[in-house]
C-alpha cells in the first residue's frame, strides 16, 4: 500500500499516458475534457436552440465515462490513497509564495488564502478564472488535456500552436499578472 500512498515517479505517469494515449489512436478516438461540457449539454437538448450543440452526442459517451471515472478516481486518492500531505516544493517556491501572502505554501495542497474561505475577494477571482478559462477552451477549440495529450500525440499543427500559447498565458500569468493581483 505504501507505493499507492507516496508521489509516482514521472515515468510511470508518463508511461500510463502513452499507453492510453495508444489505445485511444488505434481505436480512433480523441481525447479532452472540455469536450464533454459540449457532450453534456447536447444531451440535455442544448441542439435546438444552438447549432453548435446540434451533433451525435451518444458517440462521445465513452468521455463521459472517462470524466466520471477522473471524478470518482480523485475522490477516492484523497479520501483513502493520501498521506494528507502536501507535496514537497522547493524552499525558494516558499520563500516566494510567503512574501506574497501564502503561508499555506508548503504546508497546505491547496493554498488555504484562496480555497478555505468564501470571502468577495476569493469568488471574484473564482468567477473570473472560471469564466477566463471557458473563454480560452472555447477559443482554443480545446483544453490542456485535448491540446497537449490528444492533439500533440496526433501531431497537430493547431495544438502544437495551442500548446504554445497555453505556456506562454502561463508564463505571463506568473510572471506579470499574479504579483499585480496578490
């Protein structure tokens, strides 16, 4: 039970997603979460008011089993699969997270600044990012997982180009906007 209980290496995650990664290109299938959001609102008759929802939704039925496997498979790493500590970051990660206010940094998985009170502040920022991000998926044709796993594995062009584009709004995010907003 211990190997289940600490980090797994890189490799292995790595390996676990080629081989999924594999499976669903021999079975002709592509991969993405944001693509089920789609799938869920064709199914509850979002097609006839919105062409965009207007498609075979029962053929993406099988992302939809993947989507609640991720949910039900992350419920049960935290509630019985984890040590309840939180990962090991680097000292000067610290340093720098609690010289912007992040004591949690280091002690905590999720900062407790932002996720353990429902202050106006904090829905602020939750309503924006949220919505900033479903701008982006839908702009990008795609999220992280479809872009970087499905498109990147396919070699396509278009993700390649999204994938660059996600590093750097990253990169921007960190570097200029998060010391501005904290």
């Amino acid at each position: 039970m211990e190997w289940l209980m600490n980090p797994w290496p890189w490799y292995v995650g790595g390996a676990l997603v080629a081989f999924v990664m594999i499976a669903l290109i021999w079975l002709g299938k592509t991969f993405g979460f944001s693509s089920n959001f789609r799938t869920m609102c064709a199914a509850l008759g979002a097609g006839k008011s919105c062409d965009f929802f207007r498609f075979d939704w029962r053929a993406q039925q099988w992302n939809l089993l993947f989507l609640l496997g991720a949910v039900i498979g992350g419920f049960v790493s935290v509630q019985f699969l984890s040590n309840g500590t939180a990962p090991q970051l680097a000292e000067t990660t610290i340093a720098q997270l609690h010289e912007q206010g992040f004591m949690s940094a280091g002690e905590a998985y999720a900062p407790t600044e932002l996720f353990g009170s429902w202050s106006w502040h904090n829905i602020l920022l939750w309503a924006i990012g949220g919505l900033l991000i479903g701008f982006g998926t839908r702009y990008a044709g795609g999220c992280t997982s479809g872009h970087a796993i499905t498109g990147l594995s396919e070699l396509q062009w278009p993700s390649l180009v999204a994938v660059i584009g996600f590093f750097i709004g990253g990169l921007l995010m960190v570097h200029l906007f998060f010391p501005l907003i904290f």
